[in-house]
C-alpha cells in the first residue's frame, strides 16, 4: 500500500500535531437564515475553489424564512472527496442561539472563530478561539445601519481568508461575480471582506493550524447546482411544456428554468418557443404534463415528496395509457412534510410502483451535476420511446448545494421522439393500431393530434382497450395489454443508463446511487487504508435494472447497498429484481438523519458488519 | 352523360369544407337510451358539421362518468382523451399548451366538474384557456348509479327518498366571475338554442363554458327531481334568443338592433343576441352575475349566453407563445446551439 | 385416497355419460345489464340455497349502466366448493350480442337455454339446446308493455327450475324475499317464474343431464355480500364518521352501511350517533377521516383504487402525525380507470408503502364474509391500538357478490380506545409526551382535544418533531422517531389477524390471501386427487407480517404464492420482509384477467411448476 | 389583613371564566419580524381572551405556509393540527363532525385556500360547517420564498419583475355565494376592525369565512406590490364600522338605529353595523355579492362584515347528530347489542 500524508481522515490524529493541515479539512458556518450568510458562504466556497483546491459546501437550513439556525460546511480536499464530512474542523460561530452546542459537538484541536459577546471561548479550552466582534467592525464600513445585520456576514470572509491564507483578492472576485448585477452591494461587502481581513491581520498572534495552498486541481471546472443542471439538462432536451407547483427543494429547479428559458429559447418572433405554467396544485400539474405529452410536447415537471403522492393517480393513467412524461424528484426528508429542507432519497420505492394497480415506472438516478444535466435530456428522450412518464430521482443535497464540475456535454444525438407516425406514414400504411406490439419490444406507434389523416385519430383511455384503441373489458384484451406493459418495461432494461463499475474484482462489493457517490468514493479509500479491504463498487443509475446489477451480484461474495432512507428502499427493489439465491448477498447499509451521507459513517457501518464474519 | 331514368342518389350535404355529417360521427351510443348525454352529442356533431371543423383538428377531452364517455361517440376522426375523473381541465390545459391550433372540446359532468373537479375548473376558467368546455349536468353520478351531485339543488329528491341538503353550486356564476369569456345554458331537449350556443362557441377563442342540463332518464328524471325533462321543461326560462351567423355565411339576416344585440367573434362570426322578457347586456361582466345570483334566490331556471367578452386576452396570448405549436417545432428551435451552452458553462467558472 | 364421484372436475367426463350429474355444476346466465336480469339471478342462487345445496354467485357486470352484455354465474357445489368455475355447463343465452360467442365457449355435453329468437341451436350439434320464446310468454304475463323487458328474464327462472328440479316453490319464496317492499312485482314475477316453468314441463321432453337434489348443507347460514357484512362491521365497531366518494366496487359498502345505522344507531332522543358525508373526493373523504380519528372519533371511508391512489398524502400525514383511520379497499381492475366492474387483488403493494417517504402501513386481508364483518371490527380496534392508518383489502368478487355465511359473531371484546388519557390521568401524571415511547412498544399516548386539562393539548404535525410534539428539525429526534415508528409497526406483528393453517405437515406449501382462499381449498383436493400431491396451505390475514409465516415458509421446500395480479405483490410483501434464505422457495401463481381467480387454473399451475422439477 | 406600605402586584386583568391573557398565548413565533401573520396571532389572542373561550375547548387547525404555522403562536392549552397543504377544510370538517362542541378555527393563507385548496375550500362553504376560517392573505406563497397565489392581483408586481397576468379569486365573493354565513374582509394592521370580526366570529355557529390582508414583508411589501402595507392603508375602504356586543357583557350601548343595524348572534351577543358612506345590508346575500362583484371591477378594496345571516343551518343541524360529541359516545350509544345482530343475521337467512 502506499504512503499517505498525516490527514484529518486518520482518527489517530493528535491535538499536538505539529504541522500544518493544508486543503484537507472541514468549515462550519452557524449563523441565522435571512441574514445574508449565503452570500457569504457561497463566496467563500468560491475562493477555495479558484484558489485550485476541490471544495464542496452543503447549506443546512430551516423550513422557515428568516431567523432560525442555519449551518453552512465547506470542505476543502485535495485528494478531490467532496461528500460531506462528519467531523468538523473548523467552526465561524455567528448564532447565539446555537453557539454552545455548536462549540461542544466539535473535535478537540479545532478551531473557532466567533462573535465576541457570545463568549464562547469560556465554554472549552481544547479549542483554538478567534473572537471577532462583528458588530464593532461592521458600523463604519456600512453607514446604513439596516444593511449591517447582512454585511456583518461577508466579514468572517475576510477574517476566515487571513486565517486559512486564501488570497483575499480570489474572496473579492467571488463577491463581484456573486454580485454582478448589484453594483452597490458588491461594493459594501468587498468593503467587509477587507476589514475582516485587515482586523485578524492585526489582532490574531496564534497561528491557525489549517491552511489553504494554492494548487491546480480545478482546471477547466465550474461550480453550478444540481437543480440549475437539470434546468439546463431539460432546456437542451428541447422541453416545450413546463409545469411546476412550489415546493422546497424542487422550485429552484424551473426558477432557474424559466430564467434560461426566457434567455435562450425566445424565438426569431421574439415569442416563446416554450409555455410554462404555475398549476395550482401537483395534481393539476401533472395532468398538463400528461396532456402536453399526448398532444406531443415534450413536457416535464419538478417536484418533491408531498407533489409525488398527489400524482399518484395520473401517473397509473401515463402510464397505463401510455403517455411520455418526465417528471422531477428532488427528494427531501419524509414521510409527510417531514424534514422540507433535509436531504434523503425516499421515495425510490414509491416511484418505482406510484399509482394503483400493476404498475411499473422508470427512473433515473443522477449522481453528480453533470448527470442532472445528462440525465434530464435521457429523462425526455427515453419519456418519448417508451411513451411513459420517467422519474430523474434527485435530492436536496444534489438540487440545492453548489457542485464542482466538468463543463456538461452537448449532446451528441438528435432529439427522437420515438415511435410517432405521420401524415405519410398512414398514407403508406393505411392505419395503424395504437396498442399493437409491431416490433416485439412492446413499444406500440402512436400518432399526435392534429396529424391530417382521416385513420390518424384513436382514443386514449385509462380503462379497458384493445390493440385498436377501442373500449374493451374482455379478459384478453386485458391480459395482452398488461402483458406487453411488463415486456416495454422489461426492454426498457437495456435503454436505461447503464451502471457504473469501479474496482477490478474483489469479493466485497458495494451498490450506491444518486447523491451517496461521493461518500462511496471515500468510503474505498477508507477501506482500503484503514482494514484493507479493497471493495468494488457499482452505482446504479437506472431502473428497471440494467442485466450488468445482476451480473454484479452474481460476482460477489457479499455486496453492501448503501442508500440513504430508513427503510432501505433500493435494497427493496433489488430484492424484488433478483433471482432469489443472489439475495442473500445483500446488506444494508442505510443513514436518514437528514444530513448528506458522510464517508465516515459508511466505512464505519461495512467495518461493523464485516467484523460480524461472513454469513 | 346521357339521361337516364334511373333516380338519382341523393348527394348528402356537405359543408364548406366538403365532408358530410357523417364524418362527424362516433361510434355508437352505450348510454341508457334516452340520456340527455345523447342528444348533446348529436347536437356536437350538427354543430363541427355546420361550422366545417376539420375534424382530425378537434381534440375530444374528458373525465369519468357517462358524460365523459360521450366523446366517443362523436367525431371518430378526432383524437380523444377519456382522462381521470374530475381533472380534465389540467388534461386540457396541457393539450392546448402543446399544440393551440387545435380546436379543444372538453365534456364533463356535473359530478366530474362540481363535486372532485371544482378546483380545476376555477383555475381552468381564470386562465381563459381556448377550449369548448360542455358539462352535461344531471345533478347526479349517473355512471355511480345515482348519488347526489354539487349542483343538485337544495331539496331536490331521489328516488329513494334522499333529500340534498347542501345548496347547488351555479357554474356558470362561477365561471363569469373566476375567467371565462364565453358562457351560456342550455337544455339538451332544446335542439334550437343548444346548436346555436355550440356554434357560436367553435368561434370563440377562450374558455366557452357552457352547462348544459342533461336530464339522467335511470336516476333523476322522476318526480321530485329538479333535473328532469318534465322539471326542465316546466320551469325552463329563456334569457334571449340566441342566434349565429358564421364567417362563412355571407348572409345579411335581418334584425332589430333595439332588441338585439350583435356581437363579434373573434374568427369573423356574429353572435345575436335578441332580448326577451327583460333587458340584459351580455357584456356586462357585474350584470351577469347580478342576475345569476337573483335567479338562484328566485329559483329561476334561465338559460341562453349569459356573458360574452371577446376582448379579454387569452392563456396562449398571455403567454406569448410563437405561433407554430410548441409540438411541432424542429430541434433546431427547441436545442439551442453549442455555443450557448458553451457561454453558459463560461459564466459559470 | 377415498374414491369419490365422478364429477365434472374430471377433465375426462365424455359427453355421453349416462348418469345425471347432481348438485355439481355451474349455470351461467348471459344477458344485458339493466334489464332486470339481476333480480332473476339472486332468485335463481337463493333457490338452489334453500334446497340446502352449496352455493355462489358471480356478477360479471359492464362499467355501465345499461344496455350493455352481463354474464352472472351460479355453481351449485355438493362438495361446498365456491369458488368461480372456469367450465361452464349450463348456459341461459338471452343477449342476441353475445350469443354466438357464449354458445361457441361452453364445452360439449353443456346444456343451453335460450331465447328462440336467436336460433343458437344451428351453431353447434355437441351441446343440449332448450329454446324457449321468452317474448311470446311473457306477453300474457305482464299486460303492461313497458314492464316486460324486466320482466322476461325472471322466466328464465321457471324454465331453469323445470330442468333442473329446483321445487319452483323455493324460487317463489326467495322472490317474496327479494321484492319484500314491492308486493306488485312480486306478483308479477311469480307469474312469470309459473309460465316459465309451465312452458318448459309442457314443452322439453329430453330430460337435463344437470340437477338439483335437496341437501341439508345450509342450515343455519345465509347470504350475503361482503360490502354488506364489512358495513355492519363498522356499525358494530361503533363507528361514528363515515365519508365516502362513490366508486365502483365500493359503494355499496357506505350505501349499505347508511341504511343499517340509519335502523341501528338512532339515539334515544331521535338523532343519530353518527355522522356520514359524501365529500367531494377521495382526497376530502380521507382528510376528514383523519380529522376526526386525530379529534377521537372512530372513523371510516371505503373507496377503489382511484381513491387509493388520490388519498396517498394524507395517509402518509395519517402515519407520521399517528392518527387512527380505517380505508376499506375494496379493489377492481387497474391501473388507472382499468376495469372498474371486474376483481383483483392489485393494491397490496400500493397499500403497504403508500404515501412518500419511509412508511409502511397495516393491512387486513378478509377471505369471507364473515372476516369482512370481524376484520371491519378488528381494524378499527388496530387503527386506535397503533394510531395509525389501517386498510382492510376487501376486492369486488368478495364486496359485491353473493356468499352463503355461517351468521356473524358478536364481538366478545368491549370496545377499546387504545392509549388515550383522560383528564384523570394527566391530573395523575401531571403531563404527558405525545410521542415517547413509554411502554417499549413503539406505541405512544395521546390525548383528544376537548381534554379539560392544560396539559392535555399538543400541537399535531407532518413536520418533524420531538417527543414532547415541538417542532424539531434536528437529526437525533427525527431518527428517533422514525426508529419508533418502525418498530411500532414492528409490534404490529403480532396484533394482526393470525394466519389460518391448513394441512399437516407436507414439502410444498401454498400462501394465499383474500377472496383467492376459496379456489385454494378446491385446488389442494384437485393436487391431490389429480396427482396425489398433498399441499399445506397458509392463509395470510395480516400485514406486518406475523412470524408464523416466516415459519410456514422456512418448513416447506418450496411454497407458491397464489394471487390475483399481474405483479405477484404479495409475493414481492414476503420477499420484502423474509431473511433471502427464505426466498428460494418462493414460486408464483397469478391470475389476473379480471374475472374471480378459479381452483382449475391454479392447480394448472401448480402442476405445470410441479413438473418443471424442483430447483 | 392590615395595611401596609407595600406596592400591591398589580393582578393581572381576568376574563369572564377567569383566565389571564397569558393563558391565550403560543409558542414563540419564527415568521419574519413585521410580517402580518403575527398581527393577527395577536388579535386571535385578544378575541379568544376577551370572549372567554376555554383554550382546551378550542381546535386549532391549519394547513402548510407560513400562515398555516400561526396557530403554534396563540392558545398553547389548545390541541393544534398543522396537517397538509390545502386540505384544512377537510381536515377541519372530520374534527367538528368527531366532536362539535369544539370551538374549531382554522388558520390558512391564500395559497393553502385559493390556489391548491379552492377544490376543498369551495365544499367547506357549502357545508356551512361550524368554524371560524381565518385567511392570512399576502397574495404569495411566502413559506416557498415568494411566488404568486391566486389572490394576486391583476398586474401585481414581484420584486424580481414578474408581473401577475391572471385574475384574483376573491374569497369573500367565492364564500357568499356558496353558502357561508359570516363573510368579512380585514387588514392585519387593522387592529380594532380585526378584533372585532374575530369576536363576533366566536359568537357565530356556521362557517364564518374572514380574509385578512396581511403583508409578506419579505417577498411582498414593496412598490409594485398590491398586498403591500402602503397600498393597503392608502386603498382600504371600510365598508361599515363593525362593533360588537357579547353576550356576557350587560351594558347597553347607544346607538343610532338609523345608520346602525343590529345583528343578534347565536350566542346572545350583537353585532352592530354602523354604515359609513353607502347604504348596505349586510344580511342581503344578492346585495352582497352584487357589491363584491362592482368593487373588484372598480378595483376598490372594500373590508368589514359583508354578509351575516344566522339563520341557515349549520353543517351539524344538517346532519341532525345527537348533542354529545360523537368522539364521547360510550359503548353502549354506538355498538347496538347482540339482539341486533341476531335481528339482522335472521333476516339473510
Ligand atoms: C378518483 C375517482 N373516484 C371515483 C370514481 C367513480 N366515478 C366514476 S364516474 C363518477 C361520477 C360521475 O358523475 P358525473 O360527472 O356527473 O357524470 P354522469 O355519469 O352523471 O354523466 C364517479 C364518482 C372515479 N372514477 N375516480
Ligand atoms: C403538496 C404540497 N405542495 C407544495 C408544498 C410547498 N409549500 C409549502 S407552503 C406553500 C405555499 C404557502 O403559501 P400560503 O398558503 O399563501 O402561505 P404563506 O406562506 O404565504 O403564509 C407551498 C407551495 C407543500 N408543502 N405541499
Ligand atoms: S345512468 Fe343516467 S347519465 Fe348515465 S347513461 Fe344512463 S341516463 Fe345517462
Ligand atoms: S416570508 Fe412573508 S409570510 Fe412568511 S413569515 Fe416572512 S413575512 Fe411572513
Ligand atoms: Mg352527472
Ligand atoms: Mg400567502
């Protein structure tokens, strides 16, 4: 094995340790919604990054507007682990309310920045204390005295730049493009980054323990959020009909929708080449989708849990009468309103079977930004091939925080809208039969209202039919339709994105998807470093499931599912798909408290279950 | 061509875009005989004939229940959707998105419209969406043997004695208030004032809201009923004499404009309107629903077009969308080019 | 093994036996609907059951209301076999639409009645044809023309009673019964029953291979539906809100059960003891329900699967926030519209998981009539036990056909409200923690608004919250909530209807559940007659699962799950909830074309797996 | 007891049932400082108070939205249901069925009603349930960061430039006309009108239906904004003067029966109505909605009581249930003996 620095990751780590951690640590930011700490959250993330270093932040924030306690953690990694740390090694503590707990759950050797009247530093002497006072410092650089409760945030930028050596001139070009089109503001904060700055110059003696270098890890990346990619995603899909109705943290994802709708898609006219509508529920929402579809746009919608449930009905009516949909996910904690602003991926099994009755949908599970993007143009084509509604299975963590990224990929294929006939199609074939399975892949033809052919019509229903479309209750008719529904699904297999194999033929294997990648990645490492087992790992990105999860089984010993739900919703669905004798293979490996999964946990979790032998 | 003394064979009449009125036809009935649903559909078919609607331009939009089967029955050229129950209007509004140079012909019942579909038919009647939309109102669930319905009115009986106790929601009041543009009542027994309303309606282009009685002849047309044929026809009350003269007429009909009104429809038609009893301005957006809620406290049972506003814009204006249907735009439209994403992905270093 | 007659489950039956085949056989009667056919079929069942002969009824009826082709199937059944029959072997041809198609289906040596109108007896030589003029009969019958069409089919009655010996005084006292509030058309019937059978004793001199013998097997019980008995269920549970949106199959469920409290729950000072609403939907019905079980009444809606799928957030809402409610499915063809008037058990799955998020809910699955009396009992002393949603799985064939019942048994158990606190209790306790579990159980107290105490209030939320009902967004009380939760449901195990174990002890066992029991039992004599295959069979009451079928399952090699979908849902519950090792043994048997699962087709099935060898 | 020189505690002023006003308070809020939901938890506090309402007695019932947190924030001794989005009234009408001597008060914004909540809104106003439902109308989805609702209105602008292009569904209109039986209009910085609605609203047995204007200071109080404290105060238009007698309080009031009209309550307390500039009558329904109907034509923003009417029945009457609360009913009332079921088993023989 090789040699590896001293990090943060080696739970052997001493206080006493005598150099300095560089580009490998975590930062906590506790401060109050509706202050103006994103802002400058998001600058600082944006320095890390342009100063070259892998970073990633997660915002943990409330169900509520203004007032209530919020957490940003940034975590800087030059071996590029971008999943959220569990430990935190460096805290800016703003919030009164949530200082002392904040100031307690932290390892001892951390550091601690803070706003001098909470007087945290009484509260342990293990800790490293900074204590700025804020409001002292942030009166003469913003005279307007309202502004100030926002201000007083982007100065712990300027003292955290001094503390951890990033190049307050990467804070302030952050801030001027966070801030483009507000110039005044751009100037009060920079204003505050500087005074920050030039006051922990000034006052602090004590070294910081953690460092941010310079390196060159970042080239060519950009930073953009999984909901703006999926947005991106469905504008070069070439979606027509957009349909949402509000809900955290699926609104962000038409917002920025509309915003590149109304940029790039206005046509030579100057009018839209797109229509989008804020239903009144996800009822209707849904039903405009599955409208739009039918008549032949290509439609989508984007929510969250609570909107799933309401869908229920028309997505058994997509997709037993066959009508393409795409329909976004962006799961939070549930059941219920649960936990509107924490992440979980729970509603894979209720995708996968929404709606009474014998039903079956596709979904796709995007593990990274540029997925959102792919995914989301994969999410329409495949809607329209196998004329029914796809559900891109995203989640908070994905949707809402800030990614880094490679810059997305064209894409490479024209837009197919799948089995459509036309005009001169009928013409030659002189009518078709709508539920007919032609090609014996269970996809049948259709045509779109409006086609100018007298044998062009037929009539959608989600009762009864016959391969001609007509009104049916027979029991064949029945049985045959059901029937070619489970084959189209069934081909659907082969058309899904297909998983992701990492590792080259261990005995331990690991199934992951969705958000919990980048923990995984980590995960290996820590296996391999720490127990020295190496693991294989495969993340699913599509169901029904791709022959190659089977054959994955098949060619291990034990294979952890790692997911983040309590009820182990993937493990659900694999059970359900494999031949019995594999399931004894499966272990779970589940966390649902909210937080993005974290590397440590899942080591921790196959460590244990490992010691307990192999069964 | 030499004379023969054979008798011809009757040309059928064809309309002005040269199909008869069989290509306006369905397929057959399955309704109770004698359902008011049946007459309506025959009178949906007088109607696209007469008005020479292409029919493989019509789309047919339903819910559940026996009114929501009707489409079948008409326009068999037409593409259809028999959707879920109560949530046609979000169907439609879909379908109009997609492709706005079809004509969309919603039907619907009263239990599909009132009672599970109210909030899709508010918001649908705000949107001014153009679509026909027709409730064939029995004032009970036919297809669910017979259950009360929202716009049964207080009083009215079943046959099994069941009084309903809740007040009747007027849809048409509704409608003048929350959007719609067109809207008007009518009886499926009166063939006259019906095809006139349905005509008159395939020239507007916004929501046209039309609550059509419908009498249920297995559930509600018995004594006691306030939904029945002989209940209709006892009670019934004419607002005005609704006549149309379409685009394609070019035939100066006289009338009295001190008793009626002409109003012009977007595709070039006229609607007239000529006065009864009373004197009533069908532009008068306050009027209108003054006089809806007088006759619900009157017990009045009026019928005729109640309001009509060609002014207000319509949900595809509002949104500005370009002319071709958003179905039928080339890639080179809908997937802007790679430098764009390229100058996206650059704005976001 | 016991030799037994020869009867026509012998697939080996020649059409020339000579013996009459008695008390065991099926009559189907093809007509349309609307035309008073139904009045002439429950005469027809109730006949046979009053000559003491096993009994049951089938309605295969259209979705709609008149006009259109109904089949209703009798099987007469010495042995006490209820189950639908597949052949049929005496035929009632009335529908000119269908005639063709029902004479061309039945297997040669049947019998057919018909109307001589239609001239059937040209399509076939192999069967026995009775053609009867029903038009010309029924004319000096009823007077009045508009009646007659009605009337016609009860003549049938006469001329089925004739061949078969049915004592036509049994017919007239079973029409007594059914037209009980119409005097005049019990008159009018009784004639036509008369004619009928005069016209066939003067007209048919070939004697009916097919009769009816008097037994003495029906002492004591009676007939009844399933939605009928599951309503007094509910009265007899003490039910005090009901509300309901009309479906198929469903209504009359509520329809009945307002007649039966309308009689049976009037107070003493005239008013009534309950509240029953036709909401406007099933999303109203189901939220109005869940008001009144949080405010502590024991309440009730019933719906189909379109409801199921519209009630899906509250019921998630209902298991988060623990509210008690029960939700009757009674379940028909889907997915979406499907077919509304045909059976199947095609909701487990959607009922077990609804809503989205992590939850899991309590199921019932009634096979009879009587369990759809007890279950209806039993879910609402579970829903208040685990305050929680309960379902009970009730399907067509079982709510709206006929069964012969053993009467139902008064409940022995008083009424139990669960874990409420009185104001007594809270003065004792002075407080209480809505959602701690104090008992180990997972199960928390709770109190009812109105509880004249102030601690007795607490706040009720989807939202996150400890165990004191605060709101909470924090990681560690959402964890312990959803943890107790689980194993809430967890206890639940042992609280649902106990499985029904039948057989003693052989290799291959049967699982099945619902209205599918009835075929079962016939299969296990089929398997054992036909190819001495003795098979164990456990029937499943309850979901969470008790652990006795996970012990059924580890004692047999091999078990089929019998059901009645397209899916295997049931199959997919076991395979969710048994250790993989278990899951080998697992085989499927589905039926699923709408019509009532029969004994033939599974035990084709069975033997089909049976040869393939055992894996 | 001698006297002293000591500063007596002043003691705290009590209700007619002997409770201070603390016993009416909440949890701390967490909504925006300045927003007007809390303005109105203050004014449901002082009602409640001040009509000496038991606080166990009362059901507090929302759906989701920052409005529909609200009820955490008043009455703590009372049981609080924070349910679903839009679905309240359903809610609502299962608690009052399960036990209708609650004193049941719904809290709900304008998104939870008017936009995903009409469908239920719409049937609770029929039921005339026995509830006091309380709007808290901002004109945006404030808990989801600011979009519009559907009581927008027309040509409302967002601060990010979004301008609102369908029309307003007015509530109190929508309320009227189908069949609630104390409709009023307020404004959340209106703190005498408020309070007086609220009390009279207690007094009420039926669905008393209020709507409140209350600005979202974070998302709609700006400029451009017609839900906005400045437009408010500089449009409102008090229809009457609203004043209040309850019945527990024997003081005889003057008045002026020429400009006042007086309204006796279920309870025994009068609501009087003090008209200001134009002759209305607040218990003419026709009248009221003819008025709703002119001013949104006029654009005018009328509050007060618009409709009260004492007479229809309420949801409860309707259903003629028994004077306990059927979640109280003992085994004996709602479990018919075994002779019962012999009866009934007897006659499926
Ligand atoms: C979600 C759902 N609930 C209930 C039903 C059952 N259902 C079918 S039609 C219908 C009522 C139809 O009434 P109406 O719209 O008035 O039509 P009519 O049959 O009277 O013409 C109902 C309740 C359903 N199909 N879907
Ligand atoms: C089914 C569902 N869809 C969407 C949401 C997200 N959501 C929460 S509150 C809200 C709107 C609240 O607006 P309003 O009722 O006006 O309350 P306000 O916050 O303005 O007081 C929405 C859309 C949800 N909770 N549930
Ligand atoms: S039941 Fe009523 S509504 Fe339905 S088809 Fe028959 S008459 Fe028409
Ligand atoms: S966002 Fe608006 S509605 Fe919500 S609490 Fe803040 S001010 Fe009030
Ligand atoms: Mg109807
Ligand atoms: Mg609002």
């Amino acid at each position: 094995m090789a040699t590896f620095d001293l990090t943060i990751e080696d739970r052997k780590t001493t206080s006493s340790e005598q150099h300095r951690i560089v580009n490998d640590f975590s930062i906590q930011v506790a401060t109050v919604n509706g202050s103006g700490s994103q802002s400058a959250n998001t600058v600082l993330l944006r320095s890390i990054f342009q100063m070259g270093v892998p970073v990633s932040g997660k915002n943990l924030f409330p169900s509520n507007i203004a007032g209530l306690p919020t957490w940003y953690t940034i975590r800087a990694s030059k071996q590029g682990y971008i999943a959220r740390k569990k430990e935190i090694d460096f805290l800016v503590a703003m919030n009164a309310e949530t200082g002392r707990e904040d100031v307690m759950g932290i390892r001892p050797g951390s550091v601690c920045v803070y706003d001098e009247p909470l007087k945290l530093s009484a509260l342990r002497d293990d800790l490293i204390f900074y204590p700025v006072p804020f409001d002292k410092l942030v009166a003469p650089v913003c005279p307007d005295a309202k502004l100030r409760r926002l201000v007083k945030n982007m100065l712990y930028v300027g003292v955290v730049d001094y503390l951890l050596d990033v190049d307050p001139a990467e804070s302030e070009k952050a801030l001027v493009k966070h801030f483009a089109k507000k110039k005044k503001a751009a100037e009060l904060n920079t204003a505050a980054i500087r005074a920050g700055y030039d006051y922990a110059r000034a006052t602090f003696e004590q070294q910081c323990p953690f460092s941010i270098e310079r390196m060159n890890k970042n080239q060519g990346k950009l930073i953009i959020d999984g909901n703006a990619a999926a947005a991106l995603g469905s504008m070069f899909a070439g979606v027509t009909v957009v349909t949402w109705y509000p809900i955290t943290p699926s609104s962000s994802l038409v917002e920025q929708l509309i915003d590149y709708l109304k940029k790039y898609r206005i046509g030579s006219d100057g009018k839209a080449t797109f229509a989008v509508v804020q239903a009144e529920d996800e009822l209707a929402a849904v039903g405009m989708v599955i409208g739009a579809g039918w008549a032949g746009a290509r439609s989508m919608t984007s929510t969250s849990g609570p909107g799933i449930s309401l869908m229920a009905e028309f997505v058994g009516l997509g997709y037993y009468a066959e009508v393409p949909a795409v329909i976004f996910d962006i799961q939070r904690v549930g059941p219920s309103t649960g936990l509107p602003t924490r992440t979980m991926q729970g509603d894979i099994l209720k995708c996968a079977f929404l709606s009474h009755g014998d039903t079956r949908h596709i979904l796709l599970f995007p593990a990274s930004v540029e997925e959102c993007f792919g995914f989301a143009i994969e999410a329409f084509e495949l809607a329209e091939k196998f004329q029914t509604p796809v559900f891109v299975m995203s989640d908070l963590d994905l949707g809402m925080n800030n990614w880094m990224a490679d810059p997305f990929t064209y894409p490479d294929k024209p837009i197919n809208r799948g089995k459509v006939l036309s005009e001169e199609d009928l013409q030659r074939l002189g009518g078709f039969a709508r539920y007919k399975d032609v090609d014996g892949d269970g996809i049948p033809y259709r045509t779109l209202p409006g086609t100018n052919h007298p044998q062009a019509g037929y009539f959608t229903r989600g009762s009864g039919h016959n391969e001609k479309a007509q009104y049916s209750e027979r029991q064949d008719d029945y049985v045959n339709n059901v029937d070619r529904l489970a084959r189209k699904l069934d081909t659907a297999r082969s058309f899904v994105p297909a998983p992701v194999l990492e590792g080259t033929g261990t005995q331990v294997g690991v199934i992951a998807y969705g958000s919990s990648h980048w923990a995984i990645l980590e995960t290996r490492d820590q296996l391999s470093r720490e127990v020295q087992l190496q693991v294989d790992y495969l993340r699913v990105r599509g169901y029904p499931f791709s022959k190659q999860v089977r054959e994955f089984i098949e060619g291990h010993d034990r294979v952890y599912v790692v997911e983040q739900n309590r009820d182990g919703q993937m493990l659900e669905l694999l059970k359900l798909d494999l031949p019995a004798e594999q399931l004894v293979k499966l272990r779970s490996v589940r966390h649902y408290n909210g937080l993005p999964i974290d590397a440590r946990s899942v080591t921790d979790a196959i460590i244990s279950q490992e010691s307990k032998g192999v069964n | 061509m030499s004379a023969t003394t054979t008798t011809p064979v009757p040309t059928p009449k064809t309309n002005h875009i040269g199909l008869t009125v069989v290509d306006y036809r369905g397929g057959k009935t399955t309704l109770c005989a004698g359902c008011g649903h049946n007459a309506i559909t025959e009178r949906i078919i007088d109607a696209a004939f007469e008005m020479g609607i292409q029919p493989e331009n019509v789309a047919k939009l339903s819910g559940i229940g026996c009114s929501s089967k009707s489409p079948a029955y008409f326009l068999n050229r037409a593409h259809g959707f028999n959707s879920v129950h109560g949530r046609m209007p979000s169907v439609a509004t879909g379908v109009v998105l997609a492709n706005h140079k079809l004509v969309a012909l919603g039907v619907t019942g009263d239990g599909d419209t009132a009672s599970i579909g109210i909030g899709q038919f508010v918001h649908l009647m705000r949107r001014n969406l153009p679509l026909i939309y027709v409730i064939e109102d029995n004032g009970v669930y036919g297809l669910t043997k017979g259950q009360f319905s929202a716009t049964a009115d207080l009083g009215a009986k079943l046959k099994t004695g069941v009084v309903n106790d809740l007040p009747p929601i007027d849809t048409c009041l509704l409608a003048i208030q929350l959007g719609a543009t067109f809207v008007a009542r009518s009886f499926s027994g009166d063939k006259k004032q019906l095809l006139t309303i349905l005509k008159a309606a395939f020239a507007h282009r916004g929501t046209s809201m039309i609550d059509v009685i419908s009498p249920c002849v297995t559930f509600n047309d018995h004594d006691g009923s306030t939904k029945s044929y002989k209940y209709f026809k006892d009670h019934e009350e004419p607002l005005n004499d609704v006549g149309f003269v379409p685009y394609f007429e070019n035939i100066e009909v006289e009338y009295d404009p001190g008793t009626t009104t002409t109003v012009p429809m977007h595709d070039g038609s006229e609607l007239r309107l000529r006065k009864l009893d009373r004197e009533y301005d069908a532009t008068n957006k306050v009027g209108a629903m003054s006089l809806l809620a007088e006759a619900h406290e009157k017990g009045e049972m009026l019928t005729g077009v109640f309001y009509v506003n060609t002014r207000t814009p319509n949900f595809i204006d509002v949104l500005h969308m370009t002319d071709q249907p958003l179905a039928k735009l080339s890639e080179t439209l809908i997937r802007p080019p790679k430098e764009k994403l390229d100058e996206i992905m650059e704005s976001l270093r």
